[in-house]
C-alpha cells in the first residue's frame, strides 16, 4: 500500500482534537521538509485520506457518530470541494479506499464496510450500499461488537480485504461493479483478543502482513490471488530493541511495505517507536530489525514517499509530522524533521 507521490502533501486531522482539517502542504524534494499553506475545513474529523490520482480527486472520512465523506479536487495543491459531505450509513468510519467506481468505507462504530457510487467527476453520491460486519472477541471492551478498522482492495482489483478489531479477522469480499454490493467470500480468523488493525501486501503480490492493535504484533499472511484466500502462517513480535513501552501498553497502528520489498515498517502508539522489519530472508519470514523514536507522541500514520528515501510519520497527541531519511543498507529511519500540524491523523503524498 503506497498512498503517495509528488510535491504535495495532505494532512488528515481530527477536528475534536484541535485540528483544522485537512492541511495542504508543500514538500521540498531535496530535503523531504513539509510546509503548510492552507487548510480546509467543513468535514468533521477527517481522520482518513485516499487519493485517486487517475482522477485527482482527494477523498476523506468524516470520523463521527453519523459518519460521512467528502471529495476534494486536488490540483496543484488546491482542494475544491466536490458537492456536499454524503452518508455513509455507518458510525465511526475510519478508512476509505477507491475501487473501480466506488468509494469503499470501514465503519469502525457500527461494525460495517459501505459502498458509495462515484460520478464520472469522482462526486460522491448515494445512497450507501452495507455490508454489516457479525461476531466479537474475548475483550469485553474493545471487543463486544464487529469493528471494521480498514477496506482495502488487492493487487489486481478481483477482491477487497476488510480487517475487523472486534472479530479478530480479516474478510475477503468480492465487489459487485453494478449494484456495489459487497459479498463476503472467505473470512481468516486471527489470534483471539489480537485486534487487527491494518494490513498491508508485499510488492510481489504473495504475501500480507496484519498489524495488530491489542498486541504488539505482526501476522505474516500467504495471499493466494487466483482463489482469494488469506493464509495465516506466523506471528512475528514487535517488543524488544527498545520498543518494550515498560508500564505504557502499546497500540500499533500502521504497516508499511518498501516500495523495493526490502523493509517492513510499523508504528506503535503508546511506545512512540517506529519499528523497522527486515524481509532479506523472504516475504514471509520478517526479522525485527530495531526501532527508533517517532518524533512525538501517539504516531498514528506511517507513509514512504516515491523514492524510498523517507518516512513521514502523523503524531496525533503531540501535533506533527515527522519526516525521516530511510538508510538504504539496513532500513533504520533517522529524524530530519518536523512541523505542527494539531491533532495529525493521516498523511496523503501527491
């Protein structure tokens, strides 16, 4: 999962925290340093960003109890609106992706993933097509219903996987392009109480890795495209090397794949880490490689940009962007920079 590209940057916020919104941001190539020019208002919490960049439109969630979405032209760093905030149908939802002509959102408070048609502009319309999410976990309180955390589609565009915290499990669902429609096709069930949070695909398409946020942990997936099956094969433990928080309990958030399948990175909320993950062995045999400092506190979004030289890190709880020079031998992050942006949630490079 690559959410990034050129010379823009947009940050997602939330609103409830202090946020402005979504920020726009320069980004200087040479060092990777992010300066904001604008900000854009009117969506509540948008927590979460995707870019269609066929289209170049910039969607965003709007994290709240009556959860909705809303669409952004984005040209040379200038959001426009694009008509009116729709109904989502769901509470709560925190990821959105593009798939074909639907916009595809993870309602993490009703437990759900709905589905949205999109215009031959990319507007937004409705009404909201859902697939309600069944069961719960051993957690009494992070875990008394279905808690839909991501929908993202799989290389190729046949399937869309939706990680669920409170069933401990990841849905494979087939998108019907006319009715938008989604259909469970198989379901892989993850380690009780582990919360899965996000996931994302290695390069080559074969493997997935599952990031938990009730433990501290990975889980390598096998992805068989051809029968849309996921695989669960072995779980690969984020403390140690300096990640153990002591008395602090760490919240992983989000994976992210080297654009070169080289490095695993993750970032842990509650332990302020980044975590880097060395796949020299293979896809799916990911070693712990070390971790270094977030830059602030509560990092809830990892991004690299194009080149694979950097990382750009959302601090919620402090406030900034952290940017970092990726080594190129061993895949450690070292800092080079910072700027506020309040109540930072998501980070888009365009």
């Amino acid at each position: 999962m690559v959410r990034s590209g050129g010379a823009w940057a947009y940050i997602g916020s939330f609103t409830s925290g202090g946020g402005q919104g979504i920020t726009v941001a320069s980004v200087d190539l040479g060092s990777g340093a992010l300066t904001p020019v604008s900000a854009v208002g009117g969506l509540v919490n948008p927590s979460w960003l995707t870019l269609d960049r066929a289209a170049g439109v910039l969607y965003a969630v709007g994290e709240a109890e009556a959860g909705e979405v809303a669409a952004f032209r984005a040209r040379g760093g200038e959001l426009t609106p694009l008509g009116r905030p729709v109904a989502v149908d769901g509470a709560g939802p925190t990821h959105l992706s593009v798939v074909g002509r639907r916009l595809l959102t993870a309602n993490y408070g009703s437990g759900g993933v709905s589905s949205l048609p999109l215009d031959g502009d990319g507007a937004v319309g409705g009404p909201a097509v859902v697939l309600a999410h069944r069961g719960s976990g051993p957690d009494p309180e992070r875990q008394e219903a279905p808690h839909a955390h991501q929908v993202l589609p799989a290389p190729g565009g046949r399937w869309v996987l939706t990680t669920d915290l409170g069933t401990d499990s990841v849905r494979v669902c087939a998108l019907d392009a006319d009715s938008g429609e989604l259909r469970v096709h198989g379901e892989a069930g993850l380690r009780p109480g582990s919360g899965p949070r996000h996931l994302v695909f290695h390069p080559d398409g074969t493997a997935v890795y599952v990031l938990h946020e009730l433990v501290p942990q990975v889980t390598v997936c096998r992805w068989d495209a051809a029968a849309g099956r996921l695989e669960p094969l072995s779980e690969v433990a984020l403390e140690g090397d300096g990640t153990d928080p002591g008395d602090v309990r760490p919240y992983p958030s989000v994976p992210a794949v080297s654009a070169d399948g080289r490095f695993l990175w993750a970032a842990v909320r509650g332990a302020n880490t980044v975590v880097t993950l060395d796949l020299e062995d293979g896809p799916e045999k990911p070693r712990l490689a070390g971790s270094v400092d977030c830059g602030g506190v509560w990092p809830r979004d990892l991004v690299p940009d194009p080149s694979g030289r950097r990382l750009y890190v959302a601090n919620e709880w402090s406030g900034d962007v952290t940017w970092f020079e990726v080594d190129p031998v061993d895949g450690r992050p070292r800092r080079g920079g910072s700027v506020e942006v309040p109540a930072a949630a998501c980070v888009v490079l365009a």
